[in-house]
C-alpha cells in the first residue's frame, strides 16, 4: 500500500490517482479563475468614462422592481444556487473597479462540486470543523440555546469550511442541512445494517478497489464513504433540480453533448463568476416567511454573521416545496429586475472611488455604491473587462439582443454580459442564449473533468430512503429531519 500523504483526507487528492492515466488529455482542475473570450477593454466616445458610469447607472435604475413577483422555482433555490456558488469559488483579490487579471485571481474554493464549503479539507486537516474522540468524522453542529443553529465560537462566529455562508439565516440553513445529513449518514454507516451497506455500495461505485486501499487510510473509509456518497446526491441536485429551475434545458443538453467554449475553456471563468452565474441576484424577493402562517421578514432582516435565535429557524418545507406541505414560496423569475432593497445595501457605506483606464478618477456616491446592479457591471466593465453579452452571443451563435435604451441613448453599442443575460432570460424566466451557455457550461465541465463525479455514472439514481417527495433536495430535507434524532450524541457536537 502506498503511504497516505500526511493530514490526505480530500477526496480530490484521491481522484488524483483516478485520473492519472485514465482520464482526459487534459490539465488539472486550476486553482485560479480565467476567461471564455479575450478581454473587453472599455470603449468610449465622446461621453467620457464617467459619462459610461452614468449610462450603467440609468440601467441599473430601469431595473428597480417594486413589489414580489413569482417564478417557477422555490424560493429556496435561490439560497441553494448561493450555497452552490460558494462551494465551487472565492474571489478574495479584485475589488470594485480596480482591474486585474483574471488568472492572477486565486480561487480559494476547489473549482468542483465537492463541498469543500461543508467539508473544509476532511477532519485531520480542517479539525476545528470536527468533533473530538468518537466523534472525530462528524462535523460540529448545534448550540445549547439552538439546536439547529450552525455551531459558533466563542464570538459567534459560524464554524464551517466557507464563512460566506452564514451571511444570512436562509443559506445558513442549507449549510446546516448538508452537516445534518453527513452527521445522520455517519451515524448509521457506524451502526452497520442495511443504510450502511447501501451508503458504502454508492460510494464505491465507479472507483476502483485499489483506489480506497492505496489512497484511503483505513481509519478514514468511513469518512469517505460517507462524503462520496453524499457528493454524488448533491452533484445529481444541481444538474437535475437547481440547474433546470433557472436554466433553458436545451442549454443544459448541449452543454453536456459538447464542449461549447472549446475542450481548452477556462475552468472557473470569470464570465461565470462575474456576470452569468450572478443571475440569482433577479431571483431574491422582498421578503420571506420563515414558518407557515408568520408575518414575513423583509430580506435585509435575515442577515446572518451572528447566534441564531430559534425564532430564525425556518420551516424548510415554506422554501422547497415538501409532499403534504404547504404551498412553498416562489423566486423571481430570472429577468432584467432586482428587489428594490438591492438597490440600498445596509452593509456598504461611504463612496467608491477608482481610476479609470485613462488615469481619472471616478466617483460612485454612498447611494450608488449601494445598488447591487450597478456594482455588477462597474465590475464587469472596469474589473474584469468581460465580454459583452452580443460577443458571447456570437461565439455561441445564440440570436442576438438589441442594446437597451438607457445605452443606446448615449451612444453605447454593447451590452454588459450580467444585463444581457437577464434580458434573455425574460420571456421564460431562465437563462438561455448567451448566459444560458456560460452557466451550463461551466457546470458541464466540472462534471465531464473530474472522474469522480455522478456524471460517470450514467446509471446512478437518488437514494431510495430520499424518496417520496417531490425532488431529491426534498427528501433530503425530509429525511434529515426524520432522522435528526438517531445522531449518535448529538450533545457532544454543539458549540457555542
């Protein structure tokens, strides 16, 4: 048996040895992010480029929606496509619009669905997100005063892979969900019986013998197989339930039957991370009602970063619609609109200034820094340069959009590629076109490239124990919370 690496609890370091030599003539997953076209360099005439500020500006505010409007999708979506964006990347370099390039950005998160956001890097090298003695491969969950609460330090401060979500009680809750479910999982592998022999038959399904006895310290089998099988259930969720919620299918199917932006395509480009896959920003309501019948809270009242009351825990059954439940709210559709409370961030203060390419200094007043729609394409015109929405369209051959008004009138002849997707997207509610392929893409791609993932396993189905509801995200929800109670010494997991 060859000798584990020291603290080699990551199951993309085992998939390493998977792919050496079986799988595409290809280079690894890059820990930085990159681009899909060439850089798009600010063009201006006549007006200035505080005179292009302006124009965004004028757009952001033909965006300002009023009231709620419902989608297809539950609301719940929308905070598990935020879980999903944590999970696969970390920009913690570029700030609003200073420039940079995109490969000089570190992604902080592996670019893959494996929830390192949960996970950390396994329970020898993210300790602190583990239990201690018998309970060394169950993640840390739960307060004395709040059960259901993620568990915190001393300060308050969330103790899970990804800080980020914490930010409000709503993705707070998915994160809970998913350390539930490992907790539970562990639980049951650990007893043995027939959970256990379906969990480890999952988990090694597609991978070779030789690969757990080289690569898997036997105290760690466990942990692993528990991990695997959870990633595979969580890979299906995105590309069967979350993706077509806010994605055209034909985008979905394409993406898959070839690689659209070439087999060479970045990775984790910062068309995704910059502008496309932010279309969840539309997706956001005014407000929400965290249990049946209670009076809703407006979104700028469920921010997290703190101890969760047990007044905060929600009835998830009011955000993924649940058999025999009630009616679960709804998302916005995906269009060019954004709730009105995105247009005042609480947590910006003060002005924004930068340099413009020609050495100008530009301005942006408290009140602009503080609308979302304005931030997004500030940075995608003068932080990453991206390419305009009718340039994605052409590389794609997706049929063109008219430029809007706001900056047709001034002259403005492309279209930011965040705005233009949204504007596809309007007629059905999801993405399609331009954006549609950017999205679909990049997933398919981390699918198709790593060897590990549920997309090799043509045959794979949910778990029959997750059944019963109407999608695999909620019978998870359903069993996690039939079974919360079999955690073995749930007690010895809380802090804080």
């Amino acid at each position: 048996m060859s000798a584990p690496h020291h603290g080699l609890t990551r199951f993309d370091q085992l998939m390493k040895a998977c792919l050496k030599g079986e799988g595409p003539a290809r280079p690894p997953l890059a820990q930085t992010l990159g681009r899909l076209l060439p850089a798009n360099p600010v063009q201006q005439q006549n007006i200035g480029h505080q005179g292009v500020v302006d124009a965004l500006h004028a757009l952001a505010e033909t965006m300002r929606a009023t009231e709620n409007l419902d989608g297809t999708a539950d609301a719940g979506m929308t905070f598990f496509g935020q879980f999903v964006d944590h999970d696969v990347t970390l920009d913690a370099t570029s700030a609003l619009g200073t420039r940079i390039d995109p490969a000089t950005i570190l992604n902080i998160r592996t670019p893959g669905l494996d929830l390192d956001c949960v996970y950390g890097s396994g329970p020898e090298a993210s300790p602190h997100l583990y239990g201690g003695g018998a309970q060394h491969h169950m993640l840390v969950f739960g307060r004395q005063e709040n059960p259901l609460d993620l568990a915190r330090t001393c300060a308050g401060t969330a103790l899970i892979g990804d800080p980020r979500n914490d930010e409000n009680i709503l993705i707070a809750q998915v994160q809970g969900l998913f350390i539930e479910l490992h907790n539970i999982l562990m639980t049951k592998a650990m007893e043995g019986g027939v959970e256990a022999g379906d969990i480890r038959a999952c988990a090694h399904d597609g991978l070779p013998d030789k690969v757990w006895r080289d690569h898997v310290p036997p105290r760690l089998t466990t942990f692993e197989e528990v991990r695997r099988f959870i990633r595979l259930h969580y890979q299906w969720i995105v590309w069967n339930e979350l993706l077509p919620a806010f994605v055209d299918r034909a985008c979905l199917d394409d993406a898959m039957q070839r690689d659209i932006f070439g087999a060479d395509a970045a990775v984790m480009p910062v068309e995704f991370t910059g502008a496309c896959y932010r279309f969840g920003h539309a997706t956001t309501q005014f407000e929400y009602a965290l249990t049946e019948g209670a009076q809703p809270k407006g979104l700028f009242e469920i921010t997290g970063f703190s101890k969760r009351a047990q007044a905060g825990n929600i009835d998830y059954g009011m955000f993924f619609q649940l058999a025999g439940g009630p009616a679960a709210q709804k998302a916005r559709p995906v269009a060019p609109k954004l709730g009105e409370p995105l247009f005042a961030l609480p947590f910006v203060t003060g002005e924004t200034r930068f340099e413009d390419p020609d050495g100008q200094e530009i301005t942006l007043s408290e009140a602009q820094s503080r609308i979302l729609a304005l931030r997004n394409m500030v940075r995608d015109r003068y932080t990453y340069q991206l390419a305009s929405g009718q340039q994605v369209a052409a590389k794609v051959g997706a049929d063109e959009v008219e430029v809007p008004d706001a900056l047709k009138a001034v002259g403005i002849t492309k279209t930011p590629l965040w705005f233009y997707a949204l504007q596809e997207a309007e007629p059905s509610g999801r993405l399609t076109g331009a954006g549609g392929a950017v999205v679909a893409s990049v997933f398919a791609n981390l699918l198709k490239r790593d060897r590990s993932t549920v997309h090799h396993l043509p045959h794979f189905q949910p778990w029959g124990q997750f059944g019963g509801q109407p999608s695999c995200l909620a019978g998870i929800i359903a069993y996690a919370a039939a079974h919360r109670g079999q955690i073995a010494d749930p007690q010895g997991l809380m802090c804080g």
